[in-house]
C-alpha cells in the first residue's frame, strides 16, 4: 500500500501539472464563486456548467446580488441547465448567505437548502483550505479502481491523512476530478494513457497487460497525442504528425487506435478531440 500510495501522489501531481483544466474559478477560493459552479455542475458537463457559471457571477457577484433578484430572474438565467428545482434552492440559499455570510454557516454547509454532503466537501477544501477529501463521483471511482477497494468511503476516511500527506487538498481533489473527466471515465477508462496505469489494481488484475517496452512504444505516442489534445483546441492529424514529428500515416493509425478505444473522436471539421463522453 506504501508505495501504490507514493506511487499514486506522485504521477497524480506531475500529470495534472500538464493537464491542469483551467477555469477562472479554480484558483478563487471565494466560497460564493465555488459554490455557485458546484450547484451549477451537478449533473452537467463541467464546459456547459462553466458558461452558465459565466452568466451567473457576473450578475450575482455576491450572495445578496442573488437575494435581491426575483425567482423569474433566477430562472431565466438557468434556463436551459434542466432541474430547475435547483435554481430555487440555489435562490433560497442566496438568502440564508446574504445574511449570515459564508463564515456564518461554516463548517456546515448542509444548512443550506439543497446542499449535500459533496457540495460540503468542496466547499470546505476549495474555499476553506481544509484537509478534505471531495467526496465526487470522480474521486471516488478512481481511488476504488486503483486501490481496489469496494467500501470506498471507509477507505478514504481511514487514509485520509496518508493521501492528503504533503499534498494540498485542492490540488488532490481536482486532480482526480479532472483525470476522471479525462483518462479515468466511468465507461472505457482509457487505461493505455493513464498516468496511474503502472500501479493501478483495476488495470493490474482486469486488463492483461502486455509488457512491451513504453520507450518509443506506440503506447508512449498515444499518450503524448492525447496530452496535446487535453490542452489544445482546432488540432489536426497534419499539426499533431508536425508537432510529434511522426509521418502523418503512422498519425492517423494511432488516432484510429485512441478512436477506437474511445478516447478521441474526429470532428465534421477534421479535428481532433478528447472523446469526453
Ligand atoms: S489505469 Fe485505468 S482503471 Fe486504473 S486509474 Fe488509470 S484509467 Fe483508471
């Protein structure tokens, strides 16, 4: 366990260096900011979630922008998410928040209309700095799979402190978030460019594992593909043979191999991106 959890702190915290999902409010820790992206993902992608988040805070830059306004007004800038029960809990919590403040009602953020234990967890890591492990459907797929365990929510409360050990909750958190949008997913987790694939249990004792060598591999190329693509947009075969230095052929069998494992699709305009679904 010693080293899987080295081994697991270590690659978790280089790749997400590279592959890092920047978003304005990812480096705030405005509770209101946090709080506000946090309603507005729940069951929606995080990209759509952030263009609503957009509207929001430039509206509502504080809890009492949001108390002041009517419930119509509320809901027409949501139109569009679905759930629009959330809108009124989140309008609800406006209130509580615009009297009392955020520090009023920490630690407990399952005061507020609507909020459950994860929307608790996030806010305490992102906003208050905590030792707090998110309890996100991401986070916790990814330690169940790696570790290999079924009760994970034990498994997290007895390790906490070793997983948490000299590595910034924040940056634990939305490390695995994103590795779990990305790499990890619920469907076809895409094992062969996972940073955790060496040490992963899930991946050790499901996936028969060819020992090829990495250097040169095929393997190391669809990893390096898949990086460029996480953090670039309008990327074509022509500019991914031209920035790996590969013949466009031997480009186009490895994007049908990462295609095929549902990693990337190709676009009506020919390029190439992460297959997030
Ligand atoms: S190797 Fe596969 S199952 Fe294991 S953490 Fe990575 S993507 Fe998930």
């Amino acid at each position: 366990m010693k080293t899987d959890l080295i081994y697991f702190k270590q690659n978790l915290r280089k790749w997400h260096k590279d592959n890092n999902r920047k978003y304005s409010w990812r480096d705030s820790s405005d509770p209101w900011k946090i709080f506000l992206i946090e309603v507005l993902s729940q069951q929606t992608q995080l990209e759509r979630a952030n263009k609503y988040y957009n509207k929001f805070i430039s509206e509502f830059p504080k809890p009492v922008n949001m108390a002041k306004a009517s419930k119509r007004k509320v809901l027409k800038l949501w139109s569009g998410l679905g759930y629009n029960n959330r809108a009124i809990r989140l309008h609800d919590s406006s209130k509580v928040l615009s009297k009392k403040g955020f520090d009023g009602v920490y630690p407990n953020f399952k005061e507020l209309p609507g909020v459950g234990e994860y929307t608790n967890s996030a806010l305490l890591s992102f906003a208050y700095n905590e030792k707090v492990i998110t309890l996100d459907t991401n986070v916790k797929r990814i330690i169940g799979r790696y570790f290999k365990v079924d009760d994970i929510d034990n498994f997290i409360k007895d390790n906490k402190n070793d997983l948490l050990n000299r590595f910034n909750s924040r940056d634990f958190n939305q490390s695995l978030m994103d590795l779990g949008s990305l790499i990890c997913t619920s469907r076809n987790p895409k094992c062969s460019v996972c940073p955790l694939e060496k040490n992963c249990m899930k991946y050790i004792k499901e996936v028969s594992k060819k020992n090829t060598p990495f250097k040169n591999s095929n393997r190391e190329k669809r990893g390096k593909i898949v990086k460029i693509l996480i953090n670039s947009k309008k990327v074509t075969s022509k500019d991914l043979a031209k920035r790996l230095e590969i013949d466009e052929d031997k480009i186009t069998q490895l994007i049908e191999a990462l295609k095929k494992d549902g990693v990337v699709k190709a676009s009506k305009n020919k390029y190439i991106e992460i297959n997030s679904n």
